[in-house]
C-alpha cells in the first residue's frame, strides 16, 4: 500500500531543535559508554557529562551496570559541583533507555536525539586510552 490512508495523519519532517552555547554552564550534553575491563567479555559503564561551549568535563561516574538511578545520581551531582545548581540548564542525550527511563527525573529541559559530536570525539579519546 504506498498510499496514504484517509484517517492517519499525513507525516512531517521536523528539523531537530538546536541549542547554541554562548557561555558556559548553559548546555550539557551526556552519554553512557563501555569501557573494556581486564576479563575479556566485562565492560564498566563511563556515565559523561560534557559542557557544549568549554568542552569540559563536568561530570563523570564509571559503574559496573547500566541503571537510571546512576544516571540520576551524576545528573544531580553535576551541577553542584558546578556551583550551578538552581540556575536553567538545557542537558541533552540519546534516546537510551537510562536517559528516558520514568525514574530519571529532572528539573533541567532535556533534549534527545540532538548533535552527538562531542560525545563521539571524547568516547573516541577514550576507547585509544584503554
């Protein structure tokens, strides 16, 4: 059937919204990655938050399994140690299921599926790191 069906709405493409950084503190983007343990076949989770304009590290906790509360622990973390806490944040992410989880709660916007390029060149620094 490569018609379109009379009571569905018709589909439209959407632009994902973007976020421009002019100071730091104002944008964060975070992912989970694998880290190779020493036993081949046994990863530790790297859970990273990066500031988009600075580039810098502001967070990061490595764990042995994936979980929202993990996650959610960092995320609030994060900005206290930024001394930011309270002041509006946007924190974008993947569509990974610890970043949507129904735990995860957050007071800061969130965004998904956005640009990802800084979070590939750092799990790249640190996959030639191991």
């Amino acid at each position: 059937m490569n018609t379109h069906r009379s009571r569905t709405k018709i589909p439209e493409k959407r632009n994902p919204p973007t976020h421009i950084a002019i100071a730091v503190n104002q944008v964060w983007t975070w992912d989970i990655t694998w880290l190779n343990a020493s036993i081949k076949g046994q990863y530790y989770k790297l859970y990273l938050i990066v500031d988009m304009f600075s580039r810098f590290i502001v967070g990061y906790e490595v764990w042995e399994t994936e979980k929202a509360e993990y996650a959610q622990h960092l995320i609030k973390k994060a900005p206290l140690s930024q001394g930011i806490a309270g002041r509006p944040l946007i924190l974008h992410s993947d569509n990974g299921s610890p970043m949507k989880a129904a735990t995860f709660l957050t007071p800061y916007q969130r965004h998904y599926g956005l640009d990802k390029e800084i979070m590939k060149n750092v799990k790249k620094l640190m996959k030639k790191l191991e």
